[in-house]
C-alpha cells in the first residue's frame, strides 16, 4: 500500500500574509495554491513539501520529517530557498515571475504570478485529437520556441538550469505569451540520496546524461529536452526515452515520416538538439536561436519509395504505433 501524500493546507489558510483559496497542483516535490494578497490580487503559491520526505496530516500547518530524512529535507528546503532567490532576480516575459519568497511553518513558500491560460501539453492533446497531418503548423512551433529560447537564455545566463523542460511545464498564456514554469533545483538535489539517483526525470524529455550518476549536466541537457517538445509539437507524441534510444535509436525513422509536412531544417534542428552525445548537441541557447530564425529558403523532402516501404514495415512491427 503506497504511502499518502502530505495534506494541502486547507482554503483560508494565511501564510506570510497570503489567503489559500484553493489547491491548484501537487506533484512530488510541492504543492502550488491559488492564494490572495492583502490588496485582494491573486498570486500562485508554490510550498516545499516533497512527499518522499514529509508528512502532513489534514489541518497542521508544519510538515512532519523524520529524524533520518531531516538532513535531505534541508538540503532541498535551501535549494528551494536559493531557486526562489535566482528566480527572483530573473525578469523576463517567458520566465515565470516570483514576486516573493519566505520561510514559515518549517518550509519555504514561493510566491509567482497567478497566469490564466493552458499548458503546451494540453495543447498537444487537443491538436493530436484532431487527427491531422500536422500537430501544429511550423510557424507556430517556431514563434512559440524562439519565445521560449529568450527566456531560457536568461536562465542560462543566471547560471541556472531548469532540467525539467516538458510540454507540461510551459504555459501559453490567454494573451497568448509562452513562459516557461517549474524549475528544478529542489528536484536536483533530492534526485542524489545515499548512493543512488532516483528517477526524479520526465521520461522522452530528460537527456541522457541525466540517467548516469557521473553525467555532466550543462546548458546541453536543457537543449535535449527543447528538441523533444518540438518533437512532441510535431508527432503529438513524446519521443522514446533515452535508455530506449541508446539500446535501439529510432528517432531519425520517426522524424523521417514528417518528410514533406515539416521542413528538412525543422527536422534537422530536432535532431541535432536531441543528439544522445552531449557534444553533438548545440552547446548554448543562442547556437539554437541562430539555427531556429535562420531566413533559409523552407525545403520539403519527399520520401523515396525505399524509404516508405521501409517505414510501413516499422510500423507493421510496432502495431502501426507512433513513435
């Protein structure tokens, strides 16, 4: 029986000056809440509570950690403290906004910009519903990711990664501006217990590197994860992960098939920024921002006949499954 995640605090709690009005989110590291400031404006609340760590009955305020796992739990607290500061110092339309961040209740909360809007993610979703050639037209995968590249840029230049770029954590705003969410120094921490890394990665989007315990993690493994979200805008799908990939790699076979739908150069740019070998990918933001608004003349290259009776017994042996 699995164990039961820590309780949200309850609607009408104050925190730091701030009324919960409702739980919006939880995941395994914290719990996001749709608060109020004094001045009645709404905020997002985000409140360290990794739930491998913690518990909380409903009604307390303090999380409960046991004596052995104080020493992981405060390492995470400071870097979640410490990300809320970086952020904090970050003021970029595609970055989320902290406003504010503060220690109570033996936790640390993080106050951001409250956005209306829906994640990339659901997008995809409703696009791939949709059943057509194509996921999203290339103008707009272009426009949305040089949006988001600006502020990935800034980040970088903050000497901060976010390691976990998914279509989940970027927001397309109702004014229809891309910005980038949830980022994961907390979650790099709390990955490193005793002598093992847990799995704390999104499987199709983490990079190699971030599977091995001696992997170099760098602006490249932010890149990785960019290309497999246009990967995702172009297929619908995630990529295979990458042990699937480094034990059989079929991710040109499946771009392959988006000859003629999407540009050579798109297809290439993904490719090249999902490259298994971190020294193959493009080494910064701006290498990727050059390549991406490159004003080159847009070819479509059709599929030999080789090629299609190649790619229709690939998919007679995976069922006729998308990769």
């Amino acid at each position: 029986m699995s164990k039961p995640k820590p309780a949200p605090l309850p609607a009408g709690t104050v925190v730091g000056g701030y009324q919960i009005v409702k739980k919006l989110a939880a995941g395994g590291f914290g719990v996001v809440y749709l608060a109020e400031d004094n001045e009645r404006h709404l905020v997002a609340l985000k409140e360290y509570l990794p739930s491998s760590l913690a518990e909380r009955s409903p009604g307390e305020l303090t999380p409960r950690v046991k004596p052995e796992k104080q020493p992981l739990y405060r390492l995470g607290l400071k870097s979640f403290f410490e990300e809320g500061r970086s952020l904090a110092q970050i003021a970029h339309p595609s970055v989320v906004s902290v406003l504010n961040f503060f220690r109570e209740n033996e936790t640390v909360y993080m106050v951001m910009n409250y956005l209306q809007g829906d994640t990339l993610q659901d997008f995809i979703v409703t696009a791939r519903d949709l059943k057509r050639d194509k996921v999203f037209r290339e103008s707009t995968i272009r426009s949305l990711f040089d949006e988001i590249l600006r502020g990935l840029r800034i980040v970088h230049q903050h000497k901060m990664l976010h390691l976990d770029i998914k279509p989940a954590n970027i927001f397309i705003t109702n004014d229809n501006k891309a910005v980038l969410l949830d980022f994961g120094a907390a979650r790099e921490v709390l990955s490193k217990e005793g002598n093992f890394i847990r799995p704390m990665y999104t499987p199709g989007f983490a990079a190699p590197e971030m599977y091995r315990r001696d992997g170099t993690l760098g602006p490249w493994t932010d890149i990785y994860a960019i290309g497999a979200c246009i990967y995702a805008c172009m297929q619908g799908y995630p990529p295979n992960d990458a042990p699937q990939r480094i034990e059989k790699d079929r991710l040109a076979l499946s771009l392959s098939r988006l000859r003629n739908v999407y540009s050579d150069n798109l297809i290439e740019v993904t490719e090249w920024c999902m490259s298994l070998d971190p020294l193959s990918r493009p080494q910064s933001v701006f290498a990727l921002q050059k390549e991406l608004a490159r004003e080159t003349e847009r070819r479509y290259t059709k599929l030999s006949f080789s090629e299609r009776l190649k790619l229709q017994l690939e998919n007679l042996k995976t069922g006729g499954v998308k990769a």
